[in-house]
C-alpha cells in the first residue's frame, strides 16, 4: 500500500489536539451530536486515526466505538492500545462485512480522500439500510480551509499575508500538503446524486475564526455555512 499519510505524525497528531484542548472539544461535542442523530447500535469509525475521538466519546459520553479501519500501522497502533480494533485500509479498499454496522462515521478523514465516490460506495456496502452515514471534516469553503489552502500554497504559516490570522498552534503543515479539502455541498451532491442517500442532517461548530476557536468551547449549531467543522448525516 506505501507509506500511509499519517505514517510519522502518529504523536504530533495527538500532540495538536492536546495542545488546542477547546477546539478538540468542540469537535468532539459536534461528534457526540451528529450521533445522537442516529439511533445507535454498531458503530465503525473509518480513517479513525489514534482513537483518540474514540477513547473520549467513551469517556465524556458513554458512547463505545472499538471498530476502526485505518491506513496508517502508527497511527493503528495507538487505537489498538486504546481498545479499538483496527482494519490497515483505506476507505476504497477495507473488506468489510455487507449490512453489518448501524452507523459509519468519517470524522476528518474524509480531507484525506482524493475520490468521495469510490470511498464512500466501498464503505456503504458495510452500512444497514436505514443506517447512517456520518461525515465531518474541515469544508474547503470554510476559513480554516481558506487558511489551509493559502499556507500550503505559501508553504508556510509565517508568511506576510497570513500576519495575525494564524491561530498559536496551527494544523501541521505535512498534513496540511497531503490534504484534498472538499466542500461541503460537493460531499452532499455525492450522497445524494451518485450514491443514492437520503434526509440529509448538518451541524457545525468552530464558528469563530480560526485564531479565537481555541478561546473556548463551543456548542455544536444547526446548518453548515458558518462552521469550520460541519457534520452531514444521511440515511441509507
């Protein structure tokens, strides 16, 4: 498969969300959100990283998700020590049980994802008719993927241009440059022309500009065009 994306930034992945404590907070609260949409049951989380999310769903919220597929073995590594159960795949190629889960979320792993079509339709084979299909991530349009788009294209978070628009500890810039950032109604356009689900849900968070996000913690809201992390929900 090559050398997965997150290969090497297992811990400065953990590390940044530590390190903005109330952004990862808000985030979290717009997880446990977009899941209390759904009525539960099985649950797998795809690209779930270190089950970092996973281990505080848990902890915050009683919520228990030990089912992850994951393309990165250090990334993998750490879930597997947190409990989860972790598949090495990509979403386009993990072999998954047909109607076997109540629920599937992408929680940031879809700005890692160059064809939505191909993932997604791999991924729904393992999802239940009537079951949920969860994503949440960064939309391009929004001003953090504004602020992604225009450092990857810098190279860099100090340049002129970005002057006091940077928060103190912005997103890596290795992971910024491996990114596909998609907007919001593009994901939703593919749930619904080319891939056939339906009653589609949004909720957002990190409405403040990036540099004040981690000021405080936020309340998950209704809608996608303000938030600089949205939540769909569809129904198989």
């Amino acid at each position: 498969m090559g050398k997965a994306k997150f290969d090497g930034y297992a811990q400065e992945y953990d590390t940044w969300f530590m390190t903005n404590e109330n952004v990862f907070l808000s985030e979290l609260k717009l997880l446990k959100a977009a899941l209390d949409l759904t009525d539960g049951g099985r649950i797998l989380s795809v690209g779930c990283g270190s089950g970092l999310f996973e281990k505080a769903l848990n902890d915050e919220y009683g919520i228990t998700v030990t089912d992850g597929v994951e393309p990165s073995e250090d990334m993998a590594d750490i879930a597997r020590k947190r409990g989860m159960q972790v598949q090495i795949a990509t979403a386009e190629t993990a072999q998954l049980e047909p109607e076997s889960y109540d629920v599937i979320y992408f929680n940031g792993s879809s700005s890692y994802i160059p064809d939505l079509d191909v993932a997604y339709g791999n991924i729904l084979k393992a999802l239940k008719t009537g079951g949920k299909l969860v994503l949440l991530d960064v939309p391009k349009e929004s001003a953090y993927g504004l602020l992604y788009l225009l450092a990857g294209k810098l190279d860099t978070y100090a340049a002129p241009e970005l002057l006091d628009t940077v928060p103190a500890c912005p997103y890596p810039l290795e992971l910024v440059h491996t990114a596909y950032w998609h907007t919001t109604e593009e994901k939703s356009q593919v749930l619904i022309e080319h891939l056939g689900l339906r009653d589609l849900e949004y909720r957002q968070t990190l409405v403040a500009h990036p540099v004040y996000t981690n000021r405080a913690v936020e309340e998950p809201i209704d809608g996608y065009q303000a938030g600089g992390y949205v939540a769909i929900v569809a129904t198989k």
